[in-house]
C-alpha cells in the first residue's frame, strides 16, 4: 500500500474499518460500480464519472491498483488500448456496492430525478428487482442504452442482465439510461417517454410495463426534521 493511503488509515483492527482504508476514499467506490460490468479505458471512466478530474481519477485508478482492487492491462491488437478491470476479489464487491445503494435509497434526504451513468442504472435493476413480483414472468428484455446493450432475463422469480445483442430480446428497448430510471424509479408514464420520443420499444409494450413494477423502491426512512 502507497503512502498516501497509510496516512489515511484508520489504525483500527476491525475488518469494517479496513474496507475503509481500501475504499473509503472519495470516488473510489464510484469506479468500482463503473468497472462492475466490465473493463474500460480511462476516457470511458471519465465520461461516466463528468465530476472528477483526470489527475484525481489518475489517484483514485493507482490507490485501488496498489491494494488489489483492480489490474490495469494492455488489450490485444486491433484495439491494443489499456483498460482498468477488477480482479476477482474486487468483483466481490458488487454484493457491498447493492447493500449500500438499498440502504441509501431509504435515506429521507435522496434527492430523485439526478443523471445517472448506465453502470448505475443496471446495478441499481439488480438490486432492487423483487421477486415476488416476477412470479409467473418468463421473457429476454433486450435494452440498448446509448451505446451499450444488454440482454436481461427473467424466468423462476430471477432477475439476470448481462452484456448482450439487445435485438435478441422478446422486446426491444432503446432509450437514455436515465429515461429508463424516470419511468421504472421515478413514476413517469411509460407512454409519456414514448410520445416525447425518449423510449422506444420494439416487441410487447404489456411485458415492458410489467418489467418496469419489478423494482419498488423501499420506504423512505423518518425524515427527524421534517
């Protein structure tokens, strides 16, 4: 571990206090959720991280490198570009990365209806999908989000999204990411999107709708000074 973390640690024996010596660092676990889904190069992790400055984003990359979180590596020819990617330990921390969004997502202070990156949005899917509410549903959802696709499945009460040829879904949704997240966590109507033109839908709007009730959010915790 770098100097610059061992000033920064805790000096604390318990293992909650060491995740924090790893990834207690602002901005650090926002580049693990933007590396959950895969590699990507250092201007990808810009574009879905516009707040953080490249020297900080260099700082963040090579903290998280020096304690194992993730690798960086060279890609083979035609593309020979360097990518970021977790290691495997640092794949395990999708399970924290959920437990933490759900828990926050209760907070009386969440302010709804800001951007979200697309890594976010799909993680998000995964950890509030309900699958009581799924039971009897047997479909492919393919969705293309700008210029990423992905297939989701939903078959036995479970929820799976992974990379994938959208066009091979039993319904096709193209939209923004975040046109996505206003009508599945923010309550607009689906057919509002469609006729301004910010959803579009191939196959069965019915499963689409269905789909978009999978994901309740969880009740806002006391608000002590309202």
């Amino acid at each position: 571990m770098d100097k610059a973390l061992k000033k920064r640690e805790y000096n604390d024996g318990c293992a909650t206090a060491h995740a924090l010596d790893i990834v207690g660092e602002r901005w650090a676990l926002l580049i693990m959720r933007e590396l959950m889904l895969g590699p990507k190069r250092f201007s990808d992790l810009r574009a879905s991280l516009p707040g953080i400055s490249a020297n900080l984003l260099t700082q963040r990359l090579e903290g998280l490198e020096s304690v194992s979180v993730l690798r960086r590596r060279k890609l083979p020819p035609p593309a020979a570009s360097w990518v970021y990617e977790l290691t495997e330990w640092g794949l395990e921390s999708e399970k924290m990365i959920k437990e933490i969004g759900r828990w926050a997502a209760r907070s009386p202070n969440m302010v709804p209806g800001k951007q979200m990156s697309v890594n976010s949005v799909i993680l998000s899917l995964r950890t509030m999908f309900n699958a009581d509410l799924a039971e009897g549903l047997d479909f492919t959802l393919g969705m293309r989000l700008g210029e990423q696709e992905f297939i989701t499945r939903i078959s036995q009460g479970m929820l799976e999204i992974d990379h994938g040829e959208a066009s091979r879904g039993d319904v096709l949704l193209i939209c923004d990411q975040n046109a996505l997240a206003a009508t599945v966590y923010g309550g607009v109507p689906l057919d509002q999107l469609i006729d301004d033109g910010a959803i579009q839908i191939k196959g069965d709007k019915n499963l689409l709708e269905r789909f978009c009730r999978l994901f309740p959010l969880p009740d806002t915790a006391p608000d002590l000074h309202s």
